[in-house]
C-alpha cells in the first residue's frame, strides 16, 4: 500500500500545527507573529523548505506503514 501527501495536504496541516503552537504555546505575540511570518514565508508551496518537508512527511509515513507491516507478519498468533 502506497499512501503519498500533496504539497496542499501537507501546507494545510503545517498551517493548522503552526496556529495550534502559536495559540497554545504560551508564546508571546512578539513571538507569535514570527512563526507565523515564518511559515507564511519561508513554506510556501513550491518553495525548497516545503519541497523538502513534503518528501521528508511522505518518506516517513511510508516507513511507518512499511513498518507496521513487517510487525504484523511477525507477530505470534497467540499475542492477539
């Protein structure tokens, strides 16, 4: 099984995790503001930073699932 995430996918939910960090962090607006001036910025879509993020999310994820795969066929009938 092969699951791969779009840049957009993965902008959105960069998106949401930054907004989560910036309004739960305790940070000040100071601070705030330069995170979320920094993925407006430096992760746009089509940039190196979020080409990068995209196949680094993608590579993990398949590894993941790659993983849990291998555990699966491994595991002992009797340890359900």
């Amino acid at each position: 099984m092969e699951v791969r995430f779009t840049d957009d996918e993965i902008a959105e939910a960069l998106t949401i995790i930054v907004n989560r960090i910036a309004d739960e962090a305790g940070l000040s607006d100071k601070d705030r503001a330069m995170l979320k001036r920094w993925r407006s910025s430096n992760m746009k879509l089509g940039s190196d930073d979020m080409d990068d993020l995209v196949e680094k999310v993608n590579d993990d994820f398949a590894r993941g699932i790659a993983r849990r795969q291998r555990s699966q066929i491994r595991k002992p009938d009797w340890r359900d």
